[in-house]
C-alpha cells in the first residue's frame, strides 16, 4: 500500500530526473521522530547519475513535493542524502481499513500456492518412549514454521519420521519383556519409571516389540496432539525396508556413480558434494548405517513431489547436516532443496534452580509433565520467544502465573480486553456502525496510531520470518502489538460518558482492527486468543 506509494513516486521522480530503471528500497526508520520511512536511494544511485547524493536528493525531494503523493505530509533530506517521508495519519487509517476487510483469514496472507511445496519434518523420536520437554522446543518451532509458510503462499505437510527399524526397538521390547516377566531390565535397556508402568500394563502373550511400538506411538501422538500439532502423515522407516526403497535407492546411487566398493563395505563419495570425509552406507556385516535408510527416506519425499524438504533437528544432529545435504545432492537434487534447523537446547528452571517435572522418566522431563505444569499456550509461546539458534532458560513459575510478568499472559490478555470492550458496547446497547460510515480521522491520538503502527508492520514481519525461518519474529511482533493496545486501553476510554459517538465508533473499529492482529499473530503461532481470562 503505502510502501508501493511510495517507492513508485520516488522511482517516477528518479525518471524525470534522467535516471531510470532504479530499484527503491524503503526502511521504517529506527526512531519514529526520523519519520515513518525513510530511502537511500539517491546515496545508491548518485554515481550512476553523475550527481552529489544531496543534490540528487533535493531534486527528488522538489518533484515529490509537486506531485501530490497521497498521505505524504513532509519530506526532508538527512544527512548525506538519506530522504525521510512524514505521513499523514491518514495512511494508518487505511490500515485499520484494510486489517478490518482481511479479516483473520485473509491478514498477513498470501495467495495460496504461489510458493512451494513443502515437507516440514519435525521430531522425528524413536519409538521407545514418550516425548521429553527438549522435543518440544522442535515441535512448536516446526510447526509454527508450517503456519507461517502456509500463510504466505506454500502447501506445506507436516511428518513424522518413524524411527522404526533397527537395534533400539529390539532393546526397548526386551526391557519391557523383563519388566512383564519379573527380571531385572538388561543392562543395556531402557530405564525410567515409564519401563516399569508400560511392562506392567502390557497383556500376557503380547509380543513386546510391536505392543510396545504401538504404545510408544500412542504416547507420541497424545503429547502433540496436548500441544495442538497435527500430523499430515506418519512414515514408517522400516515400510522401505518392507517395499525395497532402501535397496533401490541404493541401486539409484550405483547408477548414478556416487558410491564404490572399499574394505567390504559400501561408500558414498561424499567428499565430491561438500562433506569433509566418505561415509559408510553398508557396513561390513551388511548392515546399512542411518545415513543410507535417510537418503532413501528423502528420495521418497522428492518422489511425492516435494521441491523443498524443511528438516528439524535437536542440536546434538548438528553433524549430520553436511553428510545428508551431500546424500542429497548425490541423488541429483539441488542441496539448497533441503533445508536443516538446528534447536538449541533449553534449561528449565522453577525460581532460579533447575527441576525434573516427573519422576516417571528419571532424567527425562515429560512433554506432558510440562504441559499440566503450565499449559499447552504457555508451553508453545515460550518456546517460541527465541530464536532456535540460541540456548534458553525457562522460568516455570513465570510462565505459569496468571500475571502480566508471564509473555504469553500478557498477549492473550490484550486480545481478552479487546473482546471485553465490544461486549461493554454491545451491553449498553451500541451498535457499530458500518466501517464506510465511521469518520476514522478522529483517530490522531499517539495511543491510537502506535496500535496501527504495529499493525502496518504485520505484512512486511510475516514475510520476513517465513524467508528467513524465524517464528520467534512473530512473537516479537505480537508482543509490541499487545504493549500497543495496553497502553491504548489504559489511556483512552472506547465507551462511557463524555466519549463523542463518532469517536466512540472510531475507537470500536481501531479495537476490532487489534483484536483481528492479536487473533491471527497467537494463531500463526498455535496458541489460542481467548475472548476472557
């Protein structure tokens, strides 16, 4: 809207100054008194046009001025030649329009399917247990990623890779064995109060490894589904074994010339796509290492017509990413088609000192212990305060309170007084009028505009954190929403005597306007807008 404005008056002013074909970028200054935004584009095009920056500037400067550029109330050089655009309020007002007729279906959106299809594998445990708090860091940022990129244009599916063949399954049903039977576990299974709870539950007669695959999977999905994350699909690893895709996908690399015969095993020569050594696929005895099943579990995700395959992992996988990225590329693909976010781990803590939320699993801290500890909402919006690059430390008491000390508290809180003042209107009989009807310009106070300030960015922020794969951006934006509209509902009254009726329908439509933002930044993020608290 007013970006585009903007940037095309400038470009238009840039011809009829002999330099055309300019690219204009436009920047929200970082001070508001710097004005509502700024461009360099005469410091970038100065040499091209064989002009001072400044000079370049004030004739920029005068041909906006003449041409009537819509909001625009002032225009003034900085520095160098910066120019620094002053807006009318006026330009706001269109906001609030525009946020009102979108809607929560439509604000932040994009045209669906104008980007790709994605894959978002997320999680991806062994079946040999339930999820732990540390998984949940990757859920929430997975599938807050999923939202995003949907919202912005992709198909995107949701998966869970099934971890499902090999050694630890047959570990993980001998440990439950032992427990049904009354012998000690071996020495090398699995521990933990949940052993000893599933061993006892498990029928007589049942066979330990498929009851116990099915239990863990049971666990699995009740943890996320407690989170609000839906799965797509569930891929099974040992369904390729069973179909032959491993071998295949072998027989593909062969084919292809990327693997060779050394020492009784066989080598992927990943060395020639970026990896620091070779790497085993086939091991002597003849069995595959992960590296060899992963290629094939990728190529099958191609083979479904995927063109970018979005991959997230816990931070001790790390150095895994070179060699997977090196599988894909052997298979043909181009490596940037596989994308690999890392989680950082996350230290939870109750006043300063770190705690266990269930004795269940010894050292693991239950998923679903945390989640009866402070909730599905608080779980999620904490996760995703940060970005995934960097360690975190939880305070479990903070984000248990019903305080305004707790973030996600604090959010929800602003849409719930939102709700709160249209049902004070709806009670004293005030109707809200037609949006085309109501006078917006009344809305000139600092309070009001910094609201739709904020709502102005949503659009450019949501872009960014899809781009750049980063949802914490939209935590961070919804946060500065919320301080917005509380200090708006602090400082100036909707409803109630001495309000002028054409303020008081204006003010309805700015709280609409916030309650659809607030509603569609939590949901883009999973967690839920309630209408009380």
């Amino acid at each position: 809207m007013i970006r585009e404005q903007l940037a095309a008056a400038v470009r238009q002013a840039l011809v009829d100054e002999g330099v055309p074909d300019v690219e204009v970028h436009l920047e929200r200054p970082a001070r508001l008194e710097h004005g509502d935004w700024s461009t360099n584009v005469a410091l970038a095009s100065a040499k091209r046009a064989g002009r001072n920056p400044r000079e370049l500037a004030a004739a920029i400067v005068a041909r906006l001025e003449s041409a009537g550029v819509p909001h625009l109330r002032e225009v003034e050089i900085a520095g160098p030649g910066f120019i620094n655009f002053r807006l009318a309020p006026s330009w706001l007002h269109e906001v609030l329009t525009d946020v009102v007729e979108r809607g929560t279906e439509a604000f932040g959106a994009s045209e669906p399917g104008s980007g790709h299809h994605i894959c978002v594998e997320m999680i991806s445990a062994n079946p040999t247990g339930p999820l732990h708090a540390g998984h949940a860091r990757g859920a929430c940022y997975a599938d807050a990623l999923a939202n995003i990129l949907t919202r912005t244009g992709n198909r995107v599916q949701r998966e869970y890779y099934i971890n499902d063949r090999g050694t630890q399954l047959d570990v993980f049903a001998r440990s439950l064995a032992a427990v049904r039977a009354g012998e000690p576990i071996p020495e090398d299974g699995y521990g933990g109060e949940y052993i000893l709870e599933w061993g006892a539950e498990m029928p007589p007669g049942a066979d330990p490894l498929e009851w116990g695959y099915q239990r863990a999977l049971a666990e699995i999905r009740g943890g996320l589904e407690r989170l609000g994350i839906h799965m797509d699909h569930w891929f099974s690893e040992r369904s390729m074994a069973e179909t032959g895709a491993i071998e295949q996908t072998l027989a593909d690399l062969r084919e292809r010339g990327v693997v060779y015969d050394a020492e009784g095993a066989v080598w992927l020569r990943s060395t020639d796509f970026g990896d620091d050594k070779d790497r085993v696929l086939v091991k002597s005895d003849g069995e595959y290492t992960y590296i060899l099943p992963d290629i094939a579990y990728h190529r099958d995700k191609f083979g479904r017509g995927f063109d970018l395959l979005i991959d997230v992992f816990g931070a001790d996988h790390h150095g895994y990413v070179t060699r997977l990225k090196a599988g894909v590329a052997a298979l043909g693909h181009d490596p940037d088609e596989l994308e690999v976010r890392i989680t950082q781990i996350v230290r939870l803590e109750r006043e300063g000192e770190e705690v266990k939320l269930s004795k269940r699993t010894g050292e693991l801290i239950e998923l679903t212990a945390m989640i009866d500890e402070v909730g599905a909402d608080a779980t999620r919006f904490t996760y995703l305060l940060q970005s995934i690059d960097s360690q975190q430390t939880v305070d479990l008491a903070v984000i248990a309170a019903n305080t305004m000390d707790n973030p996600v508290f604090y959010v929800q809180m602003a849409h719930a007084r939102a709700c709160s003042i249209q049902r004070k209107a709806a009670s004293e009989g005030i109707a809200t009028r037609p949006l085309g009807e109501v006078d917006l310009s009344v809305l000139t106070g600092e309070r009001e505009l910094a609201v739709l300030r904020s709502l102005s960015e949503f659009d450019e922020v949501i872009a960014m954190a899809a781009r750049e794969r980063a949802p914490h951006k939209v935590t961070t934006w919804v946060r500065e929403l919320a301080a917005a509209f509380h200090g708006f509902f602090h400082d100036r009254y909707v409803v109630g005597e001495g309000i002028p009726p054409e303020v008081t329908q204006a003010r309805l439509w700015l709280v609409e306007a916030a309650r659809v933002g607030l509603a569609v930044g939590l949901g883009v993020l999973g967690v839920g807008a309630p209408e009380k608290l």
